[in-house]
DNA sequence: GTGAAAGCGCTAACAA
DNA sequence: TTGTTAGCGCTTTCAC
C-alpha cells in the first residue's frame, strides 16, 4: 500500500515522438530560440499540453540555463526582508524565472558560506544576496562565476552589482529627529560583528558610525552610548534594559533597526517607564508592526520592494549578458510617530 | 573588464585523474557507497580537499539524488513559520541535505501550483508543504511522486504524512479561556478560503468551527460573530473595526492567530477602547512579539520548531524508504497574558 | 575491490 | 527550416 509508483515523467522525446518532429525542435520551441516554424510550434505547444510534459531544471542545468534565481537571506524572521522578497517576486512574476531562497543565519559565517555553496552547487543563473556578511573577496569570487546582486552593503565593486539603502541618509534622520527634540543622551543599539575584515559597509556599522558622528556634530559626544547585542525583540529588550541602568539614563533610543526597537518599547514599558514622556524609541525600517495605532514607532522607512524590485532587475539584465557594474540606492524617508517625543525637561 | 570567466568548475574526472582512480571510485565515496578500500577512501578525500571539488546537484539529479528539500511556504511574513524553519533547519543541520524554501503565496491557489511545480521539476528529494491550500488529491498526486510532508492540515492520507497543531482543543482552550472570564459576546476574526473542494482541514476553518461549537456549548450562539479577512496585521484590523461597529458589540475577539490580533490591537486602540478592560483579545501561535510586555497578548503556543522537526525527520524517513504513512500531532497550551480579562459589567 | 561504459534529459554545434 | 549527434557530470550496472 502507498507504494511510490516510479512512473516515469515525460521528456522532450515523448514530445517529439507524439508531435512527429525532432527533440531539437521541441527544445527550440521551449525556448522561444529561432529556427521553427509556427505550425511546428503550435504542434510542439499541442503535444506538450496533451502530455504534461515540464521541462527538468536538473537537464537544462547541464547545458544551459535553471531558470532559478537564488536568494541569500540572514534569517526569515526579519519582516523587512519580507519588504524585499515581494520586490523580488514582483519583479520575477511573468519570466520563467523562479526564486528559490536559502537561509544563511545572518550571524554565522560558516552557516553563509555553506548557504552560498548551496546555491553555486545548485547551478542557479544568479544570486541575490541579501546583507550577507562574508567577506568581500569572497562574494567577488562568487560573482566571477555567476551573476550577483548583493543587497544591503554599501562597497563598490566591479563584479557585482550593488543595491543598497542609503543608511548614513536615514541615520542623520533619526538621529537629527531626537536631537531637535531636544535629547542629549541618545542611546544606540548596535549588532554585533560577524563577519571578518573590513565589513564596514554592512548596515550596523553604517548606521552606528552615522549616529556617533551626528552626535558628535551637535556637540553631544558625551551622550554617545552603544551597546552591541542581535537584532532581533530579544536583543533589543536586553540592549535598553542595560542602556535604562545607566546614569543618568539615555532620554531616547536608537534602536537602529524596527525588530530591537519592539524590545526596547517592551523593556521600557516594564522598568515603569512612559514613551515617550520618559524615553523616545526610534526604529529603522518602517515594517507593518512600527505603523500599528498602539505601537506607532518612528522608523526610518526604506523602500524594500523597491528595492526587491530593483535587484531582481539588474539580476536578469546580468543574467542576459550585462557585464558593466551598476549600484543603486534607496533615499529613506523619516516617518516620525508617537513613540518620539520631546525630551523630559529636568 | 569584469567579464565572467568561464572557468571550468572542477569534476569527478578531475578528482579521479588527481587521485589516479576511476570516477566509479570518486562516486563511492562521495556517496559513502560500498566497494571502495579504505585506502581509497583516503586518496580519494585527499584529492577532493587538494582540488576543491564540490559536487554538482544538476547532474547527480539526473540519476541519483539532489540532497535537496524543498519547503513551500505561504509567506515568509507569517512568524510562526519561522518558528517552523528553525525547527527543520535544525533536524537537517549535520545531514547532506540542504532546504530551499519556496513562497507559495497562501492565498492564491494557481501561485502555490506553481511554486510546488518549480520544486518538482527541480527534483528535490522531498518536499515540506506548510499549511497548503491545495486540494488533496492533487497533494497525494505530488506525493506519489516525492516524498511529502503536510504541516498544518488534518486530513488523513495514506500517502502524506501530516504533522499538525491540534487546533480543535487549542480553540478550546483560548475560547473557555474568555468564556470563563465572563464574555458573552466573543467576535472571531477568520480567513477567506482560498482554496477549493473540501478543505475543511485547514487550521482557520478548524479554529472557526471549534470556536461556534464552544460557544454554542456554553449557551452563547447568539454571541458568536464571525468576520473574514485575512490574517494579517491589516486583515485583523479591517476586521476589528467591523467587529467593533456591533451593537451591541462584543467585549471579545478571538483573532484566530497573532497576525491579525496584532491588527485587532491597534483597531481598539484607534477606537479610544482600552485592553482588556473595555475588549479582550486573543491570538493563537504565541509569537515573539506576543510575548512583548507592551503587547502582552494571550496566544495559544504550538510549538513551531518542534513540528518543524518533526517534519524534517519524517521526511529524512521517507527519503530514505519508508512507505507508511505517518501522523504527528502537538498539544497546544494556553498563554494567558493581559490583553484577556474579567467581561466589562453592564 | 575496482573500473569501463552506458545513459539520465536536455542543449547546441553542425549537416542536410 | 529541420534533424542528427555529441556531450554536460554524475550514478550504476556489470565485467573483471
């Protein structure tokens, strides 16, 4: 009972046997490649209807094409990169070009690197790579073999493409926004550092570099104060709860990202305290949560279908042949809500 | 510049040449396959490591295996799934096997046929379907061909397995839960169905189903109120809003799952309505952000990651033989938080 | 225990 | 315009 029938699928040669023409022809119609007549076309395209048949990825790949877009992403609990993926699948919706995603942790750069390899050993046409924290020599290897997009990171290269937010942009935003508020001492929640090198152009970075040099600007380098944890609710739950003991304690939060931004209006409501009378959180990332009427986090948004959209672009075009390096960026917008107040006086 | 070098990927033959052994040699071992001596073993790995060889999936799919699972996945914007791909990722670290999600679209039938065909025609060895809206029959038609796991759906079939929440007694509980507090009149916010035939298996329309029998059991048929939408934050709040146009409107709402509670949140918020004094809500999945002190939102846990791993092993099973049929459900238990209290009076 | 050789389904030279 | 044919990199008989 239940057995697996190993009924065989059906391949181009049954194909062409039941449209009496060649497998060639067949393979030509398949791929819209010149050299067939439309009556041999319209027979090709009847027996493929009849039969059900679906070309498999796995032969193509030895000759040609997988028609498969691999995208790198950190960690799918990240809602942001929900914004992306719909970009992505706007963008892909229509071609023969399916995405398939892999997971690469976001924190371990063995789990990345074996990710990458997963999707070069799977022969995709090309890769999105979604803040990926391997170094960039090696993404530049990677790219040499096959097309790459890397989404997130801010350096240039010459072999892959780059499609980024622009987050020294949105960082002066934010930071300006509480500072004009009238805060002093803005606490900041970094990510800690993963990968290895020079990764300077990851987004944590930027954005903590951003808020220190903003700071700095207004004369308020003695209310610079970071902490590093991940950034995720837990994170950020932990990051403000050491940033509230200090003392005097930090008037605002820069979370830095929406995810640690929820944790810290949680570990603000249970120390006791109002937000924002008492503390003013900021965000970065704009997600659908920051927008709920009893949230209402200020956040930075940065357009992630856009994005999605774009990097899926210029993916295809590399994938048809472009060869040039391309780099685009996102200017955010700043989206002040309730959770950002003026400074408590005193 | 920065043209793409078509640089030779390195093949058995050449592991073969290098180790001076027969390619039949090299796939011996790579596969862990018996008639190889354990001094050929050794050549052969040494030669491996020299040349950086990595096998290449399209070509063994053309007459082995890929050591590929393919995941279908509604959304990657639903946090619980997450919670889901924790688990399998878990159960197939350490393995050979490699998981490629693919986003089916959860509410669109012909997008979710076509992400399962992508993974059928990209020959993995097994596909891990979450919460498919597919009918049956055409899922035991995938089945027949690969292994498949369902997760999320009750139906019995003799040639899936199925790895659920009990969702009939975890709507009881959170549904007891407000009765017990006093409410009569408790609003449940379901999803549209988007699929066809019977799909009475799907967790919403169980949680729906079990919530009108309650409700009846308990003498409160005239309190039941349901609304369609879908379950998203948004969804949830559309929702709401209606729910909360009643009158007499209810002092409760069940949301079904924390997406749309979170919706359902912000909604009695917006209407100058405080939680839970004036409406209690509910959620079900227990995700991170329920937990939030802020939120604090009553959920029902079904443990993600253990299902995710169920699954995975389940699958691993299959893959490598098993037949029968198997069924793995888990007991969800209720987290009562404060977005639940005591019925207002009057 | 070892290797030669056939062949998986498709694409792309090349001939006709 | 059409078809013949030689592989792509691997697994798997089946001799030895």
């Amino acid at each position: 009972m239940a057995v697996r029938e190993p009924r065989r699928r059906v391949t181009i040669a049954d194909v062409a046997r039941h449209a009496q023409v060649s497998t060639t022809a067949v393979s030509k119609v398949l791929r819209n490649a010149y050299g067939a007549s439309p009556a041999m076309r319209d027979r090709v395209k009847a027996a493929i209807e009849e039969l059900g048949y679906r070309p498999q990825a796995a032969a193509r790949a030895m000759r040609g094409r997988t028609f498969t877009i691999g995208v790198l992403i950190p960690h799918v609990r990240n809602p942001f990169f929900a914004d992306l993926l719909d970009g992505i699948g706007e963008q892909l919706g229509g071609t023969d070009y399916q995405a398939i995603l892999v997971q690469g942790g976001g924190t371990d750069l063995g789990a990345e690197a074996r990710a990458i390899e997963a999707l070069v050993d799977r022969q995709v046409d090309g890769i999105l790579m979604i803040a990926p924290i391997t170094p960039k020599a090696r993404l530049e290897e990677v790219a040499r073999w096959m097309p790459t997009i890397v989404i997130g990171r801010h350096e240039r290269s010459t072999i892959y493409d780059a499609v980024f937010d622009d987050d020294d942009a949105g960082t002066e935003l934010v930071v300006r926004h509480l500072i004009e508020l009238g805060h002093r001492r803005i606490g900041h929640i970094s990510q800690r550092n993963f990968g290895r090198g020079r990764p300077a152009a990851l987004p944590h970075l930027t954005r903590a570099e951003t808020y220190r040099r903003v700071m700095r600007e207004h004369g308020l380098g003695d209310g610079i104060d970071v902490v590093t944890t991940t950034w995720t609710e837990e994170g950020g739950h932990a990051g403000t709860v050491e940033l509230l003991s200090r003392s005097p304690r930090p008037t605002a939060v820069f979370a830095g990202a929406d995810q640690p931004a929820f944790g810290a209006l949680s570990a603000v409501h249970e120390a006791g305290l109002r937000v924002p009378q008492d503390v003013s959180i900021a965000g970065y990332d704009d997600t659908r949560m920051a927008a709920m009427a009893n949230i209402s986090l200020t956040s930075v948004d940065q357009d992630g279908a856009l994005m999605g959209r774009t990097a899926a672009r210029l993916l295809l075009e590399r994938v048809e042949g472009r060869t040039a390096a391309m780099r685009f960026s996102v200017t955010p917008v700043l989206v002040a809500r309730r959770s950002t107040g003026p400074a408590p006086t005193g």
